[in-house]
C-alpha cells in the first residue's frame, strides 16, 4: 500500500497534466456548487432566513460567544453528531474521513510526487490507499445495509434517483482507483483501461457538483452554525418536530430509521 501510483504513471504523462487534471476537477465544484446556489436560490434563501431571524433576536452575541459556537458546530461536524442513528453515524464518519485523506493525498502526491521514480514520504500513498478504502467500507455500508431500509417506505431497496449521484459516484471511484493502483502495480495491460475509466468516474464525480449532494458539503457547516446562533439568540423559527408520524414508524415521535 506504499506503491505511489501517481509516480508510476508520470513515466508516461506528464506531471503537468495530471495537475491540470485535478486544478480542472477543482474548477468543475466551484462552478457547480456556484450554480447549484443560484440554480435553487439557496444561497438568497439562507441570507433572507438569516436576515428575519436577526430581526427577531432577544439579544446580541458578543464575539467571544459566536467563537465558542463556531467551535462547537466544527466539533459536531468532525464527529458527524448531527445523525442520531449510530450506525449512520459510524458510517459517514468512516465514508467522510477517507474521502478527506484520500483527496488531500492525492493533491499531495500529485502536485509533489508525480515525477517518474519520485520518493513520496510512505504514509502518502498508504493514506491514499486506506483513504479509498474507508470511502468504501463506510459508503458500502450506508447503501446496502442503512438505506436499503428506505424499503420500509415500499421503495426498492435498489431504488437509485438523482440525490444517490454524489455517493454512487463517490464509490465508483474509490474502487476504481483501488483497481487501477493494484493494476499499475501488477504492471498489468489493463492498467491503462483501469486509468480511463478511473478519470471517467472522477468526472462525473465533480463534474456532477451541480446536480449531486456534492455541494451539501458546504452548505451544512454554514447552515449548522446559524443555527446555533439563532438558539442563541433566541430567534429560532423551525416549527417544531410533527406528532403525528405513521404508525408503521413505531412511536408517533420517532423517525424512520434510515434518518
């Protein structure tokens, strides 16, 4: 798990366009996330919500206070404490967290460790390694044995519509990268098959950004942490949780266990 793939491949493509490659990947999110905020009328949305509740606040929070909530919201981020459900919880945690090593090694081994027979530091190719692994365990997990109760709503357990794109995509090309690295390493004729279909997935991945759950990563940091400042200040407008949930649900106050 220490065979840096980014090096082999520079004995035949430049370094340069992998680079390319990955500033171009980069580009494709910003403008999707872009789009996705002006497509919907999210971002006008959260700045109006943001702008009646300030108006409805029974008190100013000085800066101190709004430091320690922004502390707050990024810990419950790192521990995904937003899921009640364990099991959704480990499984994002897992999924989140090779998706963070993953993309940053990779950045790493490609913008510093691409040229052919470069000497990355060990833990790089092995955190891009086990990054993609994660994404997989944890993803895997979420889609065969925690959303497949979404079945309880008389949906296929295989049931696949455009909100999936992000996390289908996601695993696609974790594995395809396993793959491709294994292939690579293996010095193998279908490396090369491997590596198209490889950039192919990480295509539609981030090019995806406008239509998928991708730009979500953005948005539920901000929305959590406005959140927490309007409890603060006493200004929060959510309605409060529905009482009269199916009963197929168990307690008319729990929620679907896919939640």
């Amino acid at each position: 798990m220490d065979f840096n793939p980014f090096a082999a491949l520079g004995a035949f493509v430049a370094p340069r366009i992998m680079q390319g490659f990955v500033i171009a990947m980069t580009i494709l999110v910003l403008t999707g996330t872009l789009f996705d905020i002006l497509h919907k009328g999210n971002g006008a949305y959260f700045f109006a919500n943001r702008r009646k509740a300030r108006g409805l606040a029974r008190r100013e929070l000085s800066g101190g206070e709004k430091l320690v909530l922004a502390v707050e919201t990024a810990a419950e981020a790192l521990i995904s404490g937003e899921f009640c459900s364990t099991r959704r919880r480990i499984a994002h945690l897992l999924a989140m967290y090779g998706f963070i090593a993953y993309v940053l090694s990779t950045v790493l081994l490609v913008f510093w460790y691409a040229e052919p027979n470069s000497s990355a530091p060990p833990i790089l190719p092995l955190l891009w390694h086990i990054g993609a692994a994660l994404i997989l365990v944890g993803g895997c997990w979420f889609w065969f044995f925690i959303r497949v109760d979404a079945a309880a709503e008389g949906h296929s357990p295989l049931r696949f519509v455009r909100a999936d794109l992000f996390i289908v995509a996601l695993l696609k090309n974790a594995a395809l990268a396993l793959i491709w690295s294994w292939l690579l390493s293996m010095h193998s004729a279908f490396a090369l098959l491997a590596l198209l279909l490889y950039l192919i997935s990480a295509l539609i991945l981030f090019g995806s950004a406008a239509w998928s759950k991708l730009p979500h990563m953005f948005y539920k940091p901000a929305a959590a942490f406005q959140r927490r400042i309007e409890e603060a200040r006493g200004s929060r407008m959510n309605l409060p949780a529905p009482a009269d949930l199916p009963k197929r649900f168990g307690n008319a106050r729990e929620l679907p266990r896919h939640y």
